[in-house]
C-alpha cells in the first residue's frame, strides 16, 4: 500500500514538473506572444487636434469589437415635415451636450473616430435629418459612442 502511495506521489510530482516545463517553454516560444503584444498596444489613444476642441480617438482592433462600435453612413435622404433632400443619420448616432447642443462621432478611417457637430431639424422613428453637419457617406457610429465621448474626457465609471 505504501509502495502503491509512494509511487503515485511521485508520478504526480512527475506531471506538474513536466507540465511545468511545457508552460515555461511554450511562454519562451512566443506562446505569450499574444499578451505580449496587447502590452505593447494600449486599446486606445487620444490625439488632440491642434487649434479645436476636438481630440482624434483611435481604438485597438480588440477595443472596438470589445466596445461594439458600429457605424452607418450618412445618407440624403427627407422627412415628411421638410421639403427638399437633407443628410440623414440613425438617431442612434445623435448624442447631446450638457449645453443642449448635439453632435455625433464620425469614422473617417478605420478604428478612427472624431467627434462633429450637427444641427438635428426633424426625427422621425429612428432617423434623425440635418441641417449641418458633416457630408453623405461619412461613417458615423451608431453603436459605441458614449464609450468614445467617455475615451476621449477620460470618463470614467464609478
């Protein structure tokens, strides 16, 4: 019984040390190589933009699909209630100031967002119509955005 013990101690000693060894060689390898490589990313930055008030945030690949960000692009388009064709955006993509003014977050290239203003003049279900703001086609984020807003004030939650 005590041979049966002893050797099952030692053969479980015998696993961790070898698995020990795979981990220490798999980590030397470039096993790691992956959270090495998220160290040296940060999952965002914040760039000011010289002469606004307007900051440039870019996101890692993995912050964006972690954050859901979703864009759509600004479309011409009308409402019932105005005459003539306005720019269009999903009402997702409307956020409002502390001071009452609106604005939204655009994409003008991948994982890189500025935050513009728009003048809203009519919503309807879910489309918001403009009368200033920035042109058809821009992306504009229409999932995510107050986790930007809160990236680029440095907000954050309690």
């Amino acid at each position: 019984m005590i041979a049966v013990r002893r050797g099952w101690t030692v053969g479980m000693a015998a696993v961790v040390v070898v698995a020990a060894v795979v981990v220490v060689i798999a980590m030397g390898s470039g096993g790691g190589g992956d959270a090495e490589g998220a160290a040296d990313q940060a999952p965002s930055r914040v760039e000011p933009i010289k002469g606004t008030d307007v900051s440039r945030v870019v996101l890692s690949k993995d912050a964006a699909r972690r954050l859901g960000i979703q864009t759509a692009p600004i479309t011409a388009g009308t409402l019932a209630r105005r005459k003539g064709r306005h720019e269009v955006i999903p009402y997702d993509a409307v956020l409002y100031a502390a001071n009452g003014s609106t604005f939204t977050y655009t994409s003008p290239k991948p994982l890189v967002f500025l935050r513009a203003p728009i003048v809203v003049g009519d919503i309807r279900g879910g489309t918001a119509e403009l009368l200033s703001g920035p042109p058809s086609g821009t992306p504009v984020v229409t999932v995510g955005s107050q986790e930007l807003y809160g990236t680029e004030f440095a907000v954050e939650e309690d």
